[in-house]
C-alpha cells in the first residue's frame, strides 16, 4: 500500500496502489496514519517527501472498499469513514514533527486532495492536477479541503471549484499559493529541497513549522506569545549555540537537534 525509502536524513514514502490511481482503502490510511504519527520517533530523519507510483499522487477513497460501499445492505457510513480514517490520516501528516514534501507526480482527486495540501510544502509536476469530484457523486468536500481552499482562493472561486469539478492545474495552484514549485520532476526537485531542510535546525524548522500552521487559527497577540514561547526554548539549545559559533567562523553550521 505504500513503500519507503531512506536517503540520508530524508525519508521517501510512497503511495503504492498504481492499479486504482493510489486511491485508499481503510486498510491504506490507518496504516498510513499510523507510520506518520510513530515519526515522531525518528530524530535521525529530518525531511520526508510524500509521492505516489504510477499516473497518480491519490485519487481519494477507493469506492471499492467495502466498509463505503452504497451497494451494501445499509447506508454508508461516511461520517465515521472521515472521523476514523482520513481526518486522522491528514492531521498525522500534519503534526509530523519533520517538514513534509509533498512531490505530486499526477494527478489528486476528492480527498487525496487533502492528503496533498496537508504536506508543508508542494512540489507539482507541470502535468498533475487538482480535483475535485465530490459533487459528482453526492457528496461535499473534507478533510480540511473547504477551509484550506476558500482561505486560498476566496469564496466564490471555492464553490467554483468544488461545484462544477474543473481541474485545477499547476500554473493556477501556484499563483493561488497553494503550492510552492512547478517541476518537470517532482520527485526530483522534492529530494533537492529536502536537502535545504537537512541543513537546517530541526528543533528550529519544527517549530517554525507549528507556529505558521497555528498562525491561520490565531490572534495576532497570540501569535506574539507563541513566538515568545519559541524563542524562548530555542534560544536554550545547543543548536542556536552552534549557529552562532558557525557565523562567527564563517562556516556551516552542524545541527544536532538538541
């Protein structure tokens, strides 16, 4: 259901079910969700890219699995299938202490979407694409998707995309801020910006990380005290220690997370 690969301090994990689009099955988020949440674990990984095999990065809910199939003797229960698997699966990417690369090789439809957005950071192959696909079928969007594009595109161009199912392409994401880069390899380009993270302060891109996510929740105060907060531990750790050793040497610094 999805594969991993460790190359230095970046971890690859990739979705594998090439045979339907990597849509997921129950089975595939937990999973999923599960190995996200236990990396909290792994100082020795300090990026992770998030990609999918095939044509796709993940086209949703794999409408085949049986715990949501409508053919069954009762009504599906989609309210419990979004509580216990995919709000999960999203929020345990996002709370991965690691910076997370999204490397989007094709295309994301319905909520593999918002396994998409919930990466800090996206690299998009110049041919992926963005849909939706819910009210084809019924339903409305999740998963964090309504929040996360009526902040970026604005009301009327969010039920535009959510309504009529048009795809949103690279170019378009780009220029809404939903994504950071345009690549003719995404994979490729995640590796080289995983690169930039590894060099970085884990302690500090962690919380750098928490604090612009909580930032779209908050207060302006809060925001102050939550950086006061911040630099307040960090400027208790060895690594702000090394930093500045390293400026005044004029060399790279070696960050140890502590």
């Amino acid at each position: 259901m999805f594969t991993t690969t460790e190359q230095g301090s970046t971890l690859i994990v990739t979705i594998n079910r090439p045979h339907c689009y990597n849509a997921l099955d129950r089975e595939s988020k937990l999973e999923l969700a599960k190995f996200f949440q236990n990396l909290k674990d792994r100082k020795d990984i300090r990026s992770v890219i998030l990609t999918g095999e095939g044509k796709a990065f993940c086209t949703g809910q794999d409408l085949n699995d049986r715990t949501i199939n409508a053919a069954s003797s009762k009504p599906a229960d989609l309210a419990t299938t979004l509580k216990e698997e995919w709000i999960p699966l999203v929020e345990a990417i996002r709370k991965t202490p690691q910076l997370v690369i999204g490397a989007i090789n094709g295309v994301a439809a319905g909520a593999g979407v918002s396994v998409a957005l919930a990466c800090d950071l996206i690299v998009m192959d110049e041919k992926a694409r963005f849909v939706s696909g819910f009210a084809k079928i019924g339903l409305v969007p999740d998963a964090g998707s309504t929040f996360t594009f009526t902040r970026s595109l604005g009301s009327k161009k969010a039920l535009e995309f959510f309504l009529f199912n048009e795809p949103l392409g690279a170019e378009d994401l780009l220029k809404a801020g939903l994504i950071n880069q345009i690549s003719t390899d995404a994979l490729q380009s995640a590796k080289e910006m995983s690169q930039k993270i590894n060099g970085l302060a884990p302690l500090s891109a962690e919380m750098i990380k928490k604090n612009v996510q909580s930032a779209e929740d908050l207060s302006y105060n809060e925001c102050l005290e939550r950086e006061v907060l911040a630099q307040g531990k960090l400027g208790a750790s060895q690594d702000y220690q090394e930093g500045l050793k390293a400026f005044f040497e004029k060399r790279t610094a070696q960050f140890q997370g502590r």
